[in-house]
C-alpha cells in the first residue's frame, strides 16, 4: 500500500479541530470561550479537510 504524503498538508487544521471535538465531549475542560467566529472558523477548516480529502478518492467511471 502506497502512502499519500500530501495528506501531511491537512494535518495540521485537523489538529486545531481537536479542542471543539474534547469540548464537546467533556464540558468546561477548555477554559476558552466558544464564539460564533470561532465556530466559523472551524467550519471552514473542517470543509477544506473534506474538500482535499474528497480530492483524493478516486473518481468513480460513469456506467453506460
């Protein structure tokens, strides 16, 4: 099996998503305030994970 480096590139915006995912698991363990720019923020990290990761998968060949 061929190992994708490039994901290297997504690495590090998944790390900066960990925190939302511990705070929603465990209430009060982050003492940072949740705002809504941060949640954008987020959300727009998370859509260019899913854009380069749906960039990677192979494109399905169209049956006639």
């Amino acid at each position: 099996m061929k190992i994708d480096t490039e994901f290297n590139q997504v690495i590090e915006f998944g790390e900066m998503l960990t925190p939302y995912a511990v705070e929603i698991r465990y209430p009060g363990i982050i003492d940072e305030e949740l705002t809504i720019d941060r949640a954008k923020d987020a959300v727009e990290l998370a859509m260019k994970i899913k854009k380069f990761v749906l960039s990677r998968l192979p494109v399905e060949k169209e049956m006639e």
